[in-house]
C-alpha cells in the first residue's frame, strides 16, 4: 500500500546532517534506507534493506577480530586462537597456518576460541588435515561446548576423515 507520508513522518532530517559524524557503516545504513524508502514508497523494504546491510557489517567488523598467535613451546608449535570464526573469517583462519613448516607436533589451542558455522568447521578441518598429511601430528585443544558440538556433528579430522572428502569453501 502506497504511503506518500511515510519519508517525511518516519525520518528525521536533520540527522543527515550529522553524517560525517557517525562510522561509515552506520551512515551507508540510513542513506540506503532511506534511498530505498524514497523509492519505493515503503517503509517495510527500507527496515529490511537496512537489517540486511547492518548484518553483514557485523559480520565484517567480527571477522576482522580473529588473532591467531603462533610460539614454539619445546618443539611444539602453538597456535592460540582467539575470537569468533565463521563464514566471514575462514579464509583467514585456513591462512594464519603454516603447513610447510618442518615441526613434529602442533598443538591449536582454541580456549579463547567459538567455532559457530559449518564454514568454520570446515576450516579447521582444511587444516588439520593438511597438517597430518604432511606428517604433522595435530592436537585441537580447548573446544567449548557449542564448538565441541559442533565439531562432533560436521567435522572430519576427529573421526579419521580426509582431506579428499572436504566441501570447497
């Protein structure tokens, strides 16, 4: 249903103003709405174009604080991984390893870590893998329990899986 009043009694103008002020993301959001509330005449696509666009730079923001810290521990390589991994860090995360370097025995200690899609799982798979094929013995330690869930239902390398049998990602 056509609304001619729904800009001029749902915005407020005077926030277009204060753009610069607010974070890039932020201003991409209402000026979006806003266009396509102008457009369409529809208040209900504008929400949902916004809700839409704030969801996948929420998604960025998040994927940008992965940190993989790496140390050698009496001969053992340490990885420390802290933060969320999902779809949008995955690649990241595959990235932070070195697979060619000559070490007996890694240890990937995901305490300060939550695994929450399958993408994630699938990573960690790639890697662990990748590890034990090039002679590497792996150890995953610090599972959470909605990781550790997840991990037993998808994951390949803790049930004798290989590399052959991963999903492209």
């Amino acid at each position: 249903m056509r609304d001619d009043r729904a800009v001029g009694d749902y915005l407020h103008w005077a926030s277009i103003r204060r753009l610069r002020e607010h974070p890039p993301s932020s201003s991409i959001v209402m000026i979006a709405t806003v266009a396509v509330v102008v457009m369409t005449q529809d208040l209900a696509r504008g929400v949902l174009v916004g809700v839409l666009l704030s969801g996948v730079f929420f998604a960025w923001k998040v994927g940008r604080m992965l940190d993989v810290a790496s140390s050698l521990q009496g001969g053992v390589r340490v990885y420390t991984v802290t933060g969320q991994v999902f779809f949008a860090c995955a690649d990241q995360f595959v990235r932070a390893f070195d697979i060619k370097e000559d070490v007996k025995r890694i240890r990937i200690d995901v305490s300060r870590a939550h695994f929450w899609d399958i993408t994630a799982i699938g990573a960690l798979d790639k890697v662990v893998l990748k590890l034990r094929r090039a002679g590497i013995d792996v150890e995953v330690v610090g599972l959470n329990a909605g990781s550790a869930a997840m991990v037993e239902r998808f994951a390949l390398h803790d049930k004798g899986g290989d590399a052959r049998e991963l999903p492209a990602h």
